[in-house]
C-alpha cells in the first residue's frame, strides 16, 4: 500500500527511498530494491533482487546507519537477497565505498531523513542488535573452522568440500618443528605473528601471499552452504547460517578490496 503525500500524490516505499537516498548523496545502490509494501525500484541488475521486509530495517538503519546496520538487518531476516549474494554484497560493498561511511549529514539531510521515515511509519526505538559477533562486516571471520565445528561431521564435509587445513585453525602457539599457518590480517597485522614466533623460537623461512587461494576457499564454501542450505538451518538455526553466509561474502570482497590481506607463513623451529 502506497502512502499519501502531502500534496495528495501517492509513491510506494521503495520509490520514497530511492528519492532519498538520491537527494542524500547524489546516487543510489546499482541494484533493485523491493519493500514490504510490493514497490520496486530497478537499476540495471537483473542477477540481484534486495528485499527490505519490514519497516524495522529502516529503523535499524536510522540508529545504526552504514554496512553494520545493514549487516544486522540481514542477519535478523528483515532485509533478503534473491539471487547471487555475492553479487549484492558487492554492490552495496561499492555503495558504501562511493558515499563514504563516515559521512555526516546536514541539518536538512537529517530533517529529510526523518520525514520520509515518518511518512514510513518507521520511527521507534532502536531494534536490538542480534546476539551475534559480525567482525566480517569490516574485515574477516574464519567461518570454516566455525562450521567444521558446529556442524554435524557429514554436513561439514558438504558444505566445506575438503578438510579444513591445519593452517586455518586458530592456535595459541606454533604446532611442530615446522609450522605452518596461514594468516589473515584481521584483527592483527602479520607482523603480530611474527613477533609471537620469534617469541617461541620460531624462524620464519618464508612468507607467501594467499589472498588468491583464500578467495578461491571461500566462493567453494558460499557454494556449499547455498547448495546445503536447508540443512544447515536445520542444524544450528537460520540466524548462525545467516551470519555465516555474510561473513563468506563481507570476507571475500575485504580481500578483493586489499582491506585485509592473507600470507602462507612457514617457520623452523630453532635448536635449544
């Protein structure tokens, strides 16, 4: 159902905030948008629908603009995505990039902005976050030792496709004579491991970069879990499996965009 305008006319929910965020920041997402109310808005995607489900979205949005809140939305099934997801990601990842998130809004931005989301019926408190840490959002989460974890030992083995290697795994320190892990700048920089390494008298022979595997692993895993979908739902609840098929996309476009890099780094543990 469309809202009446002051003026009389009438615009579906999607149309509205198309407007907005045109006159907010002088473009728009290059994706369609579907609202709760059918409206729809297309722009030259036809491998990418965004579903906004429910005026809470845009209420999150309002207490936590940027990738977070859209993040959280996500994750709390107030916003959708038909067809590629990583695709979107990508897309709004661009998005984000060409407004900037830490843009502020004027005076009559921030009237705007309340305006239309009046209008939306959208004002009210902030939602409360989803119980659930998305450190992907801006950098990476190592989702595959997560599943392999959490998920029952077959289903792991689908989703996954192949063991995941020792050198993925989190460790308080190097294992064996000859270590091997493979790091992703994500909290640490690479030379926090080394200096731990050097710490516990480990030599490092050398330092490989990864980044081009690690996003191979990762479209193998987003794979796996679209295709095993249902299961893992089933298994660990849709809001896990919402964050893990986020953290595979937000993981792989912060490689691509060089935000967190990833190194093979091998090591000889030296003589006492």
């Amino acid at each position: 159902m469309s809202t009446p305008d002051p003026d009389g006319s009438t615009r579906g929910a999607a149309v509205r905030l198309d407007a907005l965020l045109q006159q907010l920041f002088g473009t728009v997402p290059a994706l369609s948008v579907q609202t709760w109310d059918g409206s729809r808005v297309d722009h030259g995607t036809d491998d990418v629908l965004v579903h906004i489900r429910s005026r809470k979205a845009l209420r999150r949005l309002l207490w936590a603009p940027g990738p977070l809140g859209v993040a959280r939305a996500y994750v709390c099934g107030e916003i959708d995505v038909e067809g590629d997801f990583g695709r979107a990601t990508s897309l709004l990842f661009d998005y984000a990039d060409a407004v900037g998130t830490d843009r502020e809004l004027d005076q009559v931005g921030r009237r705007e902005v309340l305006r239309t989301t009046v209008l939306l019926g959208a004002v009210g408190p902030a939602p409360r976050p989803p119980d659930v840490a998305l450190e992907a959002v801006g950098g990476y989460a190592p989702v595959g030792v997560e599943m392999d974890r959490d998920l029952p030992v077959d289903l792991a083995a689908a989703v996954l496709g192949e063991p995941v290697p020792e050198e993925e795994r989190t460790a308080d320190g190097p294992e064996g004579s000859r270590p091997v892990r493979l790091h992703v700048t994500h909290p640490d920089p690479l030379s926090t491991l080394l200096a731990a390494w050097e710490k516990d008298d480990v030599e490092v022979v050398s330092v490989e970069p990864a980044r081009d595997d690690l996003l191979r692993t990762l479209a193998r895993r987003s794979g796996g879990l679209d295709q095993h979908w249902d299961e893992v739902v089933e298994a660990v609840g849709e809001l896990q499996a919402r964050v893990w098929r986020l953290s595979l996309a937000a993981g792989a476009e912060n490689l691509r965009r060089h935000r967190v890099a990833a190194y093979r780094v091998r090591g000889e543990r030296v003589a006492g």
